[in-house]
C-alpha cells in the first residue's frame, strides 16, 4: 500500500513538473545590419524579469563615492558636441558589482575611480562612427561596441582627499601610441599608475582593450545584447 502511494505520488509530481512551462527567452528583432539590438523598454523588462543579471544599474547610486565626468554629455568629445542628454553612467548587474568591490579594494590606498563612460546606447556608436570612420577607436554599427551591452568602461584613477586625477600616459581619447596599454617611454610614476588600474580591473573580471589605457570590457560581455534604451527610459524605470 505505502510503494503504491509513493508511487502515485512521484507520478503526481512528474506529471505537475511537465506540465509547468518555462517563460520562453524573448526573441531579439535584428536591426539593419542584421544585429539583434534590444531597443524597447518592454523587451528589455523582460530580459531582466527573466535573468536579473541583465539588469543595467545606475552606477552612481550603487557605488559610494564613485565620481562621474562623463564627456559624451559635453562637447569635449570626439564628436565635438554632446551626444549624451545626461550625464550619468549605467553598467550590467555583474559589471557593476565588480566596480563596486574595485572601489572598496582602492579606499585603503586613499584612491577610488572616475568613471568617463560605461554603457552607450546604440545609436550614440552609430552616430560616433558615421563623425570618425575609425574602427580600432569607434566601433562599427555592423557590430556594435562592448559599451552598448553595458559590459565596457573607461575610467581612471583619482585621489580621494582632493578627487584629482591620478597621472596616466595621456588624457582620455587621446588617440596616440602613447595611449597603448604597454607603451614604455613613459615616467616610473605614470606606468605605476596605469599598472595600478589595470592589475585593479584584471582581478575582478576585466579584460584589458591595448590601444586605449582607459578602456576595459568586463570578461562575460557576450552573455549580454546590445542595446539601445535611452537613459530617460532606464532613469524612468528607477521612479
């Protein structure tokens, strides 16, 4: 009697497991260059409800004592003109994580980090490649960039006390061999500085970008679409 109900029981449980249905992942339209590009909010809502780390996370809300200078919202650009109405910095759950515990690791040396851009919509990328015409600098549309998944930053250095910039081999854009990640001919002090901020991202899940010092892409970035929300629309969701 007590196999036979057992067994009914196990029986009730398989059938129940094969009836429930898994929320299937939404579908990802492709854009013109045949790139699925994720750019409704309602689409985008329903990647995070299903997978939380997709979430893109305003990073100053998130990070204490995490400093913006955000030029894409000024016309100290490449494009000459801002191309940002805001200027804020948004990153993926994970990404914004690891920056979290980057910020914590630096707080005793008396550092922290300047964030100049984290995620870029799509449409910011097509209209910096359409100005520059440069790949190695600007990602194509074709492809798009690491920023437009939320999963590349450019950031620096900056001592906590007066929030000055730590030196590092060139400004940020500054498109010159100097800006290579292993370029030499530097100052002892600003290779120390650059080697700081670089080892700094290495142990949490980045990844180095060699022509830019400023620039890393966190490890996992194919996990993550691209996209093409507005920071109106993410600021929005917050409310």
């Amino acid at each position: 009697m007590k196999r036979r109900l057992l067994f009914l029981l196990l029986w009730i449980a398989a059938v129940a497991s094969a009836g429930a249905q898994t929320p299937e992942t939404p579908v990802i339209p492709k854009n013109q260059y045949g790139l699925p590009v994720v750019s409704s909010v309602a689409l985008y809502q329903q990647l995070v409800a299903q997978h939380p780390e997709q979430e893109l996370v305003e990073l100053t809300s998130y990070i204490p004592g995490l400093v913006l200078d955000i030029k894409y919202a000024t016309a100290d650009n490449l494009a000459k003109q801002p191309v940002y109405t805001l200027a804020t910095a948004y990153a993926r759950k994970p990404v914004a994580d690891a920056l979290k515990k980057i910020q914590e690791e630096l707080k005793p040396l008396g550092l922290g980090l300047k964030i100049y851009d984290g995620y870029r919509p799509y449409q910011v990328t097509v209209k910096f490649y359409e100005k520059v015409r440069d790949s190695v600098f600007v990602a194509s549309p074709r492809t798009g960039s690491r920023h437009n998944r939320g999963c590349a930053m450019d950031l620096t250095l900056i001592r906590l006390r007066d929030g000055k910039e730590l030196r590092m081999p060139t400004a940020y854009d500054a498109f010159t061999p100097k800006a290579h990640t292993d370029y030499a001919k530097l100052p002892h002090k600003v290779k120390q500085n650059r080697d700081l901020l670089k080892q700094a991202m290495l142990r949490n899940g980045f990844q180095v970008y060699p022509d830019e010092w400023w620039h890393f892409d966190f490890k996992e970035w194919r996990s993550f679409p691209l996209m093409d929300i507005r920071f109106e629309d993410l600021k929005a969701l917050q409310k």
